[in-house]
C-alpha cells in the first residue's frame, strides 16, 4: 500500500509543479488552489509512505515520477521541446526509479 500511496503522491507533484508555472506567482486564483492543495496531497501521501519505506528509496522514487511526468506534460503541451535526448534521459530516469522499488 505504501508504494502505491508513493506513486500516487509522486502524480500529484507533477500537478502541482504545472499548476505553480500557471499560477503566474499566485496571481491567479485557480491554478494558485490547485497548488495548495495537490502539494498537501503529495506531501502527506510521501509522508506517509516513508513511515514504512526507506527515506532515501522514498524521496528518489517520488521526486523521479513528479520531475518526469512534470517534463513529460510540458513536451505534450508545447512548453517544450522533446527531443531525443530529453527523452533518452527521462526514460533512463524511469529506469532507475523501476530499479529502486525492484531494491527496496
């Protein structure tokens, strides 16, 4: 259950990155809601999680799902380039995010 929480937790940071980009420093009022509460969500669920996984596995594995499905949402949305070495690397991040739990 913890690493299922974990992964969930690792989506919801992703949301929150897009939604802090978009808030234009707060300014608006959705995207600035959104923030707040999908950091909540994502800092409890890590939280969580990391009473019964290892610090260092958790927080790799969490931060490795938000910074790549961040990246993978901003070359789906134009905001920027995908390339093949952009993508090379963001699969080999996922490499050792799979390599983490197969550890742990």
């Amino acid at each position: 259950m913890a690493w299922f929480v974990l992964v969930v937790s690792g989506m919801m940071e992703a949301v929150w990155a897009v939604a802090l980009a978009r808030s234009e420093g707060f300014h608006r009022v959705v995207p600035s809601v959104l923030f707040v509460v999908f950091l909540a969500g994502s800092l409890g669920g890590l939280a969580w999680a990391m009473t019964s996984l290892p610090t260092g596995t958790a927080y790799a594995v969490w931060t490795g799902i938000g910074a790549t499905l961040t990246a993978v949402w901003s070359m789906a949305s134009g905001a920027e380039r995908a390339t093949t070495a952009r993508v090379g690397l963001l699969v080999l991040l996922v490499g050792c995010v799979v390599g983490l739990k197969a550890v742990a």
